[in-house]
C-alpha cells in the first residue's frame, strides 16, 4: 500500500488530530455540498460525513476505492465515487472542496475548483510551501493570487507537519483556503481587464514592475500611483501585495483624469494598454 501511495504522491493523515484540524478549518455549513478529491481509504471522509449533510468523495485507485466504499457503507448521505476528480464535472449548485490532496496534482486541483463557476471555498492540504508561495511568504507574491484576489481570498490556515502522515512525505504541509468572495472587490466586466493587466505586469519586460507599466501608461502617472502607494519604482513584482495591484489598477484605469478611452477590446500588442468601459471598482469596494 505504501508503494501504491508513492505512485500516486499521496500521503494520507494517520493522526486524529490531523484529521480533525482539516475538518475543524473547513467548516462545512449545514446543508452545504462537499466535495473531496483523493479520498483515499476514507479517514478524513469518515470525519467530513460528521460535519456535512451532503458529500461526494472521489477516489481513482480501485483499491483504496474498496476500503473507501467500506468505510462510508450505511452513510446515505456519502456518495463514494472512483475516477481522476480532475475529470469530473463541478456540480452546478453551490459546493465547496475539502482534500488531502496528491502534492504532485495540486496545481490541476486548484485550477479545477477556481474554474467551478459554483465553487464557494476550496479547503486542501498542501505542500507547506506551495501554500506559502501562493499567500504572500516571504514577502513576494505569486500571478495566480494577485491575478484571482478580486474574487478569491487565499489564507494559509494551519502547518501540519510531516509526522501526521503515512508515508512520511519529505517537507511538511499546510491547510489552504481558497474561499470565493460574496461581492468580487472589481466589478464583474472589469474582471477580465484586470487579469490581462497582472499578466503583463508579470513579463518582466524592463526589468521592474514600475518599468513595465511605463511601457504602456504615461510615466507621470505610473510614478505618481508608486508614490501614493508608497513604493520603490525598482520593487520587484513578486513584492507588490494583491491590494497594491488593484490599487494601480485603479489608479491606471478609475474614473476621472486616469480613466483609460474606451474602445472595443483588450489589446495583446506589447506596450498598447487594454481600455476599460468606465470604472473597474465595484460598489463594494468604493464603499470599503
């Protein structure tokens, strides 16, 4: 069996408290869908069932699907599923998605449940430091954050160290929250000009996040929107925070004297600017 897990790259809790603090930082609400990708034998699945009204549990390995479907036998509310979860549809009503999740599929895992247009919260055991990399340690901050912070909100909940597993796997773990937020901090058709935006300023082109900017905004205002938020014009752009994104996304493309012309499209011609329909700032986040 410990072959089978390490063909797989999964590590399975073996502690109660383990399993428990998973749960615990989930928190499935009463009535609330949870879904869970790489169910294993069903130790976590046992404790979710406790906590939920409803759960899906996938497992793609036909052996740990035996001992999964044994375990969860008699639990009307348990549906025990074999197959890659990665190939599954999302459920069209709200859901959320709890998981000790394979290390070596979590970046599939994640864009799987930040694609489900119903996804509500994805709550998953990662590699400590992925989960570091994509919640701002070290200080530096990774695209796919900065990119999804207007609708998602990424927190690194808990360690859990690598003696809570079988097979002891080499660095230890982390409980990530991905949670969808209620009213997105832009509105919705601002959305898609705010990625092309962050992705651009990820191509390093100039060196600095400061001087790719200037490739396509007058540099007055580039440098005036670095002043206000108090920042060095050579910051790297891992340095730059999700709020300070949207802050010079604000400050490039708002109302008034920096509202960008509006036209047709978002150009991908290097050092043209995408124009927005107006104000990219939802009510909400004015009102914040």
């Amino acid at each position: 069996m410990a072959r089978r897990r390490k063909t797989l790259s999964q590590n399975f809790l073996n502690s109660p408290y383990a399993v428990g603090l998973v749960v615990r930082l989930a928190a499935p609400g009463a009535g609330e869908l949870v879904v869970e990708p790489g169910a294993g034998e069903g130790v976590l699945t046992r404790a979710l069932a406790r906590r939920c009204d409803r759960l899906v549990a996938h497992e793609v390995d036909p052996a740990l699907m035996a001992r999964l479907s044994a375990r969860t036998r008699g639990l009307a509310h348990v549906r025990a599923v074999q197959g890659d979860f990665l190939r599954s549809l999302p459920p069209r009503e709200p859901f959320a998605v709890v998981g000790n999740i394979p290390f070596s599929r979590t970046s599939d895992i994640v864009r799987w449940c930040l694609e489900a247009p119903s996804l509500t919260s994805a709550t998953l055991v990662t590699q400590h430091e992925y989960a570091r990399k994509r919640t701002g340690g070290h200080g530096r901050w990774s695209l796919l954050t900065v990119r999804t912070w207007p609708e998602y909100e990424w927190r690194l909940l808990a360690r859990v160290t690598r003696h809570h597993f079988t097979p002891v796997p080499r660095t230890d773990a982390a409980v990530l929250r991905v949670e969808r937020r209620t009213v997105p901090l832009l509105a919705r058709e601002a959305l898609p000009y705010y990625g092309e935006f962050t992705a651009h300023g990820f191509t390093g082109v100039g060196g600095s996040l400061f001087a790719t900017l200037c490739r396509r905004h007058p540099t007055r205002r580039v440098r005036a929107a670095f002043r206000d938020l108090g920042l060095a014009e050579p910051a790297p752009v891992g340095h730059v925070n999700p709020q300070q994104w949207l802050s010079l996304f604000d400050a490039l493309y708002g109302n008034g004297p920096a509202r960008a012309p509006v036209t047709t499209g978002v150009s991908s011609r290097a050092g043209s600017a995408p124009r927005l329909p107006g104000s990219p700032r939802s009510r909400a986040s004015r009102r914040g």
